[in-house]
C-alpha cells in the first residue's frame, strides 16, 4: 500500500479511507504527509456512498483506499 501511495500521491494530496480502517492504513498516509477524508463504512451496509460523492465534491481528493467486507 505505502509503495502506491508514494506512487499516485505527493506531500499533502487528500486520499479518502474508509473508516473504521486498519490501523497500518493511516500509518502509512500519515508518514506520507497525506490528508485523510474518512468515509464511513457500515458492516452490513458498506460504503456510504452518498458521503463518498459528497466528499469528492468538496476535496480534490487523489486516491481512494477502502477495505470493505462481503454483505454477511
């Protein structure tokens, strides 16, 4: 993951996580000197993609990062 980002992004672009996320996650984005837009992800719903589109409306956000489950 950190190989991407250093790859797609440069020192204070905007990357949207999915929230909850993995802690390693932010780590990396944070090393990277990256913004974070979180997304909420519900577990049986997922991506709240409404929230998604908003979020890339109002930040020029460059990569997007989420890790989300199979409906149970």
């Amino acid at each position: 993951m950190t190989l991407s980002l250093q790859t797609l992004t440069r020192p204070g672009d905007v990357v949207a996580i999915g929230h909850p996320t993995f802690y390693g996650a932010l780590s990396a984005v944070e090393r990277l000197h990256l913004k974070i837009v979180e997304i909420p992800v519900d577990p049986h719903e997922g991506l709240d993609l409404d929230v998604l589109a908003d979020a890339l409306e109002r930040h020029p956000i460059r990569v997007c990062r989420f890790m989300t489950s199979p409906p149970v």
